[in-house]
C-alpha cells in the first residue's frame, strides 16, 4: 500500500497556495494529497503563470501512485469567500482549520502517514472569534496529546523547545520540574522512534545568562533544571547541562549532539533560523502522527509574485517521508 502524505495549504491569502502548486513542478516520490480551495489554486496558478492540472481526489478513490509532473492532487475544501492575494479575511479562518482538520484526522485514520503544513495566519484566526496560538497546540489537542514538544532542524542542528508561543514574562513559571521531565522523554523516545538514533545525547540550555551563574543570575537551574536532568539520566538519557545558551552553540559541543533542548522560543530559534532559514523543517514530537511545517510565516506581500523559495517547503516533505520509512521499521 502507497504512503500518502496530506499537505494543507495554510493561509489562502498567502504563499501556502504557491509552494504546493509550485511543488507540482517534479512529481514527488509519494502521493502528496493538498488539502485545500481547488477554486483557490487554479486562480493562484493563473496569477503566477503556472500549467498545473489539479487532479480531484476524495477518501472514495485515493491515488496509489505519485501525481505527474505539474500535477496536483487535490481534495477541495470550500472557501468561505473569494479569496484576494495578500489581503487577510476572517471570514475564512474557519477553512484554515478544516484543511487541518481533515489531515490530522486522515493521519489518524491512517489514510495518511504524515501531514506537512504551509503556514497559518494566527492573528486573522483569533480574528474571526477562534482561539488559536498555532498548529501545534491545534493538533495536540486534535490528537488528545496532553504534552506535545516543537523542535526546528536543519543540516546540523535539531532544537526542541520547553516552551514555546508564551509571553517572556510568564516562561519561567512555565518550566516546571514536570514539563521539563515530560518534554525531555518526548525529545528523546521521537529521536529514537521517529529518527533512528539509537541513544541519544542531548545538550541542556539554561535559563538565566551563564545557566545562573551559580544561583547569582537566577535559581530556576538549582532548584528545577539541574534536580530534573539528574533524575532523568537515572533512567538512562544521555543529557549535557544545563549549559550557558550563549556558548552552547558553537561547532565543538554542537559536533557530538543529536538535539539541543532550548528552554524557550527565542533562545533556540534565531540560532537554527541564522543556520538554515530556508532549508529548516518544523516538526511537532509527542503525537501519535507524524507532522511536518515550513519553518517561516505566511509572507503576505509575496503571494502571487513567484518570488519565493520553496525550499523549506520540500525539507519538510523529504523529512516527513523519511520519519514514516523510520516509524515503519
């Protein structure tokens, strides 16, 4: 039986529409269902001058065999309303979440070995009246995934997150000795089950400049950090830290680790975005489905205008692939 891969086309007014069409281009080596407007595509493809015949599919006939050159399939989701390139609607925020929804729950279902998704828009979401802080607390609750970890990767470089979209204010409370502990076994059993490692090393970041200097800077590595990590390699992980965010990036550890552990979003993010932003894969571990992201945002002033890069967009699909040929064996 073929793997078959969901891909939703994020925020219609946006350049999710244009990376799935522009994917068209090379016939993938999976069938790739779009989850999105065939309306929306077609109008997109004119706009940017692209032949890309959408072939309809739906859960009756899935395809067993990779779509053509400059071919899509496509399972239509209706729009809301007419969608005009660049400018936000809230009156479609409500289709954003049915392309997740049907591919979260074809994973689930097991129509589909993975979903990878182009980016949302969350501001135009809670705009229409809809709690939303992103896909990856969407999906976990879509999943019933109590704990759910985001980790960014490029050539080189994987970094999980302990927290993630919160206020810097409210992320210290937020590392607990429990979320810590939870996010650690997530990190380290998806690296092992969905990635091949089979025993993982782990570089620790601290909280505070110079991991707390000691408890001089701040005592969350004392009193939850150090306490957590020294229970967690009595069950046998391999884990460094914690250790001074500042220094921890740097080619000498960085050579022998499978994952860095940043303590909050933009600790360990802008150094993996420096490294790789274009050629980066957003992945959410902990769930019971394999779901890959593009690692950058809806560029609203550049739909339509054929003057993206779908690089990180085919990162995420070779990623996708790879993790269910691993979860297979």
């Amino acid at each position: 039986m073929a793997k078959r891969f969901a891909l939703t086309a994020g925020e219609p007014a946006g350049i999710g529409p244009d990376l799935c069409l522009m994917l068209a281009a090379k016939a993938q080596p999976h069938p790739v269902i779009t989850i999105a407007s065939q309306d929306l595509l077609a109008q997109r493809a004119t706009e940017l001058g692209l032949t890309v015949e959408l072939l309809a599919v739906n859960p009756l006939a899935w395809p067993e065999q990779p779509a053509p050159a400059n071919s899509l399939y496509v399972w239509d989701v209706p729009l809301a309303e007419p969608v005009v390139t660049g400018q936000l609607n809230p009156n479609n925020a409500q289709y954003v979440l049915d392309t997740l929804n049907r591919a979260g729950y074809g994973c689930l279902g097991k129509d589909f070995a993975g979903m990878i998704t182009a980016p949302v828009h969350k501001g135009v979401i809670n705009e229409a009246g809809i709690p939303f802080s992103g896909h990856t607390e969407f999906l976990a609750e879509l999943t019933h995934t109590p704990q759910v970890v985001m980790m960014l990767a490029t050539e080189g470089l994987r970094v999980a997150l302990v927290t993630t979209h919160l206020p810097l204010r409210e992320v210290a409370d937020a590392i607990t000795a429990e979320r810590l502990t939870q996010v650690t076994r997530i990190l380290h059993q998806d690296l092992v089950s969905k990635f091949g490692v089979a025993q993982p090393k782990i570089l620790v970041c601290g909280l505070n400049p110079h991991a707390g200097e000691g408890g001089h800077l701040g005592r969350e590595e004392i009193e939850v950090i150090e306490p957590t990590l020294k229970q967690l390699r009595a069950e046998g992980m391999d884990l460094v830290g914690p250790l001074p965010a500042d220094t921890l990036f740097t080619p000498r550890l960085l050579a022998n680790c499978d994952a860095v552990l940043s303590m909050f979003h933009d600790q360990g993010l802008p150094v993996l975005k420096h490294k790789g932003f274009g050629a980066a894969v957003n992945i959410t571990l902990g769930m019971p489905i394999i779901r890959t992201s593009v690692d950058h945002g809806t560029a609203l002033d550049l739909a339509g205008t054929g003057q993206i890069d779908l690089g990180s967009m085919q990162v995420a699909l070779n990623t996708a692939y790879a993790m269910a040929e691993t979860q297979q064996e």
